[in-house]
C-alpha cells in the first residue's frame, strides 16, 4: 500500500461527507464499519489511531482470534454470513449482525441472547437482485420474517442489508440500493417496524449507496489495502 491507513481513513471520510453533500444528508447519520477481515489486529490498531471506532469480521473464528488482540473499545459487527451453530459465539463477539438471512438464524440469535443475556442488534440481509449465488432471503420472503421477529424476546429487526451483484461500475448497483430503499417503505407500512438501518455500500460503491440511502457503509480494501485473494488470511487459521 502506497499510502497509510491514516490517509485511506481520511479520504474514505471525505467521500463520505461529499456523497452525504450531494444527498443533502447529515454525515452523522452515515456510519462506516471499517472491515477488518483477512488483516492483522495491528491494521486494526491504526484504523483507531486514526478514528475509527466500527469494525467488521465475517467468520466467526477470525473474530474471535482478532478481537482479543484489538483495542477495547471498539464495536464489531458480523458483515458474513453466520452459520446457526456459531450464533452462541457470536452473540458475545459482536454489537451487531448485518446478514441474518433466515427466520431461523434469528430465532437462534433471540435464543442465544436469552440464554446469556448478550444483547445484539440485527439487519436482515436481502438479496435485491435474485441472483442465485448470493446470500439473502428473497424480497418475498421478508415481510413475513419482519412480522414474526415483532414476537421476539429480546432481539429487534433494526435495519435492512444487501450485497448486490459486483460491478465495477457503481452506477450499475445504484438501483439495487435503491430498490432496497423502496422495498424498506412498503415493509415499513406493512409491518409498522421503523427498519432504519440500510447497510449498503462497499469500497468500490458506498459513494452511490450513501446516495441512496444507506446508514451503514461496510469499507474494507479502500482502507486496508487489497486481501490476499486466497483463504485463510496470513497469520490467522480460520
Ligand atoms: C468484505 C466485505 C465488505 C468489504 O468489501 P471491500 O470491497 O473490501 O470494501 C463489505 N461487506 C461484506 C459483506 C463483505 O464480506
């Protein structure tokens, strides 16, 4: 990486701010989870030093390797898809869960934070354009998971997530964004749920995502670098 992380974070937050300019929105309502996955706690160290305070992992088992090894106060948030048998785990990693893309992955979640008294907050993750490699529930599936989550002890719907198709050209995902945002208002009506959270956006399209509408922007190469391409990441056995 030719330049610091210290001046990644810079510029990632100036185009932050300039999006939010041309949306006429307030940055304050745009946060940025900073994702850590495949780089080493001493990334993660810089990124604070500079700032940040949101970070996101995507196993698991490389959370919880890292985390002990990362500044105290930082809030991590699960970005990947979480297996069922992982979420007693994961409920104590994590402040939030952006991809929960079953009813009975969120079952498990309200469960496993009755149990412990772990509190989490969660996205459900919607897969916006069909396509079949993609995790996500369906649009047609999710009013049905949002009225049934209203029944849950202690975990709330709090926002809605999409990974649309990759694109190198981000004015091809904007209508993904943005059709995720017209979903979220008929969900909104039908449900009564204020479904606040849109987590969208990445390195390469969170300027058209904060455009659209998203409240979470999920930045991982624009601020650490690009990831080695193949799994498992260096220095950690995930
Ligand atoms: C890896 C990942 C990101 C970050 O991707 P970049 O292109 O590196 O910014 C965001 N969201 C999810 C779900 C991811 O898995």
């Amino acid at each position: 990486m030719t330049e610091s992380i210290q001046e990644r974070v810079a510029q990632v937050q100036a185009a932050m701010a300039e999006a939010c300019a041309r949306a006429g929105r307030d940055v304050q309502d745009v946060g940025l989870v900073a994702v850590s996955k495949t780089f080493p706690p001493e990334y993660v160290a810089e990124a604070v030093a500079a700032g940040l305070t949101v970070f996101g992992e995507s196993k698991v088992q490389e959370a919880a390797q890292k985390i002990p090894l990362c500044p105290a106060r930082i809030a991590w948030h699960m970005v990947g898809h979480l297996q069922t048998n992982k979420v007693r785990h994961a409920v104590h990693l994590f402040r939030m869960i952006h991809s929960v893309d079953s009813w009975k992955l969120l079952e498990a979640i309200d469960r496993a934070c009755d149990e412990s008294g772990a509190r989490v907050q969660v996205c459900i993750e919607v897969n916006v354009s069909g396509e079949r490699s993609k995790f996500g529930l369906p649009p047609a599936d999710v009013p049905a998971v949002l009225e049934k989550s209203t029944g849950l002890m202690r975990v709330s719907v709090a926002g809605l997530m999409t990974v649309p198709p990759f694109d190198p050209d981000p004015e091809k995902t904007r209508p993904f964004f943005a059709t995720l945002r017209e979903l979220r208002e008929g969900w909104r009506a039908q449900t009564g749920l204020a479904l606040d959270g849109l987590s969208m956006g990445m390195s390469h399209d969170f300027r058209v995502a904060i455009e659209e509408g998203a409240t979470w922007v999920r930045v991982g190469s624009s601020l650490f670098g690009e990831r080695p391409k193949r799994q498992p990441p260096v220095g950690l056995d995930d």
